[in-house]
C-alpha cells in the first residue's frame, strides 16, 4: 500500500445522477477505514479552481446513501476547459495537499480529468456517473438502474390514458447519444415500438410497426423514443409526421418528454450497492498505486479500465435485447 498518498480529494461533476451522494460516502468511508484524509470538492471542477474544498470525515456522510443528486453539488465548468483554469486547479490541489483526486461523473468529467493527467500527471481515478450509460469498460454507470425504474414506472402511468382514449403516446427519455435507456424501459414497459440513436432506419421501422399494429387491431400504443435518435425529427415533429402520413388510421397523439425527473430520487438499492463497491474500489486503486484508470464493474466483478478507453465513443448496442424487444411487441 502507498505510503505516499495521505489525502485524496473527491469531487462530482457533470449532469447529476441518483447514486453520487452513495459514491462519495463510500470513497470517505473508505478514506477513513484506511486513516488517510478526505478532501470534498464543492461544485465540481469549478470548486476546485475556486479552492471550495472541505475535509470529510465519515461523519460527514451519514444519511446521505438514500438522498438523490449530490451534497457535494455539480456543474459544468468552461472554465476548467481553459489551460489556465487547469493550472489554478493543480496550484490549489496541491496547496490544499492533495495527493491523487476521485471524479464522479460521465464523459465529460472524464475528459477533464484526463487533461489534469496529461499537463499535469496529476494521479486521477474516475468513477462512472450518468444516467446515460454511455460508457466504455463498465456494465453499468451509477444512476442508470434508478432512471430506468423511473422511466418505466412513467411510462406505466402513461399507458393508463393510452389504453383508457385509445391513443398513441410518443414518449422522449434521456440517454443523449445513447439508447440505453430507450431500449431498456421500453422492453420493461412493453412498448410498440422504440427509437435509439443506434439504429438508422429507426423512421422507416416505426411507420410500418404503426401500420401493422392498426391492422392487428391494436388501438394504443407506445413508442419510446431516444432523446438522441438519428431520424432527423424531434419527438413533436414525428408526432405530426404519423399524423400526416397515417391519415386513414386517425391516430390519437399525444406526445409526453419525460425529462429531469429522470436524473432525480432516492437511488435504487442496485445504485446504492454499485457506488459503494466503485466508491472502495477507487480509494484501494490509489492506495494500491493504480491510477489514471476507471473503476467499473464487469459480471458483478470491479474492474480497472484506462481513462482514455473509458472515454473513447462507444458504438455497440445490446442487439439481442433489440431483438427481444421485437419479438415481445408482435
Ligand atoms: O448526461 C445526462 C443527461 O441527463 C443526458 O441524458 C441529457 O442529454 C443531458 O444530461 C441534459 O443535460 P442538462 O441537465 O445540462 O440539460
């Protein structure tokens, strides 16, 4: 074990997601279980080009496995795009004795730390964040399991009113790039059809699922659609679209955009056991002299992945569960 780290710093930044505030109180927990020092990090990279540090003891932490968001805040900060702002960071993690740093975040967050690294070798650990679950080298991102349960728990209410009016819900779900999210709550909720950025003939696909369904006399549907999807029409403009083309069916649309109440609650009991074995996990791989690396988790095991693979765009999609998604919607 390291002799030389006695501090660590933690920090969240990027879009918040349910499972950080688990994530930071096992990286305390941890810090203290080894007796080295906790630094928290307010407001992400902006907190530490402003020195906002506070010391964390495992105290400090109590209460916070069942909250959403982040106690220790988020942002997304231009300035520490900027070389200058990197070089404040580094004078003020240095002068606050800081000796290896803890991101929790997405893609984003990555990126920066992976410049901290670069200019500086300043020693880094990411721990994986997002609702999108967007990531390279981990089955899952912290926050993904609680916006699913969300989504789908959504999208039950919704079908209530689609079946009760015989009407067609298209309904928007984060994800950015990624279709994660679409796919996943759309085979959980049993929808129709679902559109993700993955897929590019996701228009042509979702006409004829439309026309099939009314032929099969089917008289609500569902369609869940990736905030990122590549048909070239936002969830509105595909809402006039069906109504345009599928003049004869005389299609009951209503269109309903999920958004933040996505990225918010309490995290899941999954969440919440993800972030303490990736919270443990990142403090042990500092204390073990591993750094510059991602924690994540592959078949239930904690893993290592370098940072920059960690952010390299991620282009596969889970086929299978695609297929599975076409086969239970007949
Ligand atoms: O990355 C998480 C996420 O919620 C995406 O799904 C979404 O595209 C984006 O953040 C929204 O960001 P903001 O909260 O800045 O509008």
């Amino acid at each position: 074990m390291s002799k030389n780290i006695r501090n660590i710093a933690v920090l969240t930044s990027g879009g918040d997601a349910p499972g950080m505030n688990a994530a930071i109180r096992a990286v305390v927990r941890a810090c203290s279980f080894y007796k080295i020092d906790c630094t928290g990090v307010y407001r992400g990279y902006q907190g530490l080009l402003d020195g906002d540090f506070e010391n964390l003891d495992a105290r400090s932490v109590r209460n916070v496995i069942n909250k959403g968001g982040t106690f220790l805040k988020s942002s997304r900060c231009e300035d520490f795009r900027k070389p200058e702002g990197r070089k404040l960071a580094y004078d003020n993690l240095k002068s606050a004795g800081v000796d290896a740093l803890i991101v929790i975040g997405g893609n984003g967050t990555f990126t920066g730390a992976q410049l901290l690294i670069d200019e500086y070798n300043f020693p880094v650990v990411g721990i994986p964040a997002t609702i999108d679950n967007d990531i390279n080298g981990t089955d899952y991102t912290l926050g993904y399991d609680t916006a699913l349960n969300t989504v789908v728990e959504a999208i039950d209410k919704i079908r209530d009113t689609a079946s009760s009016h015989n009407r067609l819900f298209l309904i928007e779900v984060m994800g950015r790039d990624a279709g994660d999210i679409a796919l996943n709550s759309g085979v959980g909720a049993g929808a129709e059809e679902i559109m993700i950025p993955e897929e590019s003939d996701s228009l042509n696909k979702l006409m004829k699922s439309l026309k099939i369904s009314r032929e099969k006399g089917k008289t609500s549907s569902i369609i869940v659609v990736a905030e990122g999807d590549k048909s070239g029409k936002n969830v509105f403009e595909l809402a006039d679209h069906i109504n345009d083309d599928l003049d004869d069916y005389d299609y009951d649309i209503r269109v309903s955009v999920l958004g933040h109440i996505q990225r918010g609650g309490k995290p899941s009991c999954f969440d919440r056991v993800l972030a303490s074995k990736l919270g443990v996990g990142a403090v042990e791989a500092i204390l073990n002299g591993t750094y510059n690396v991602m924690i994540g988790v592959e078949r239930k095991k904690v893993v290592q992945i370098s940072l920059k693979d960690a952010i390299e765009p991620r282009h596969e999609f889970d086929q299978e569960l695609r297929r599975v998604a076409d086969i239970t919607s007949v």
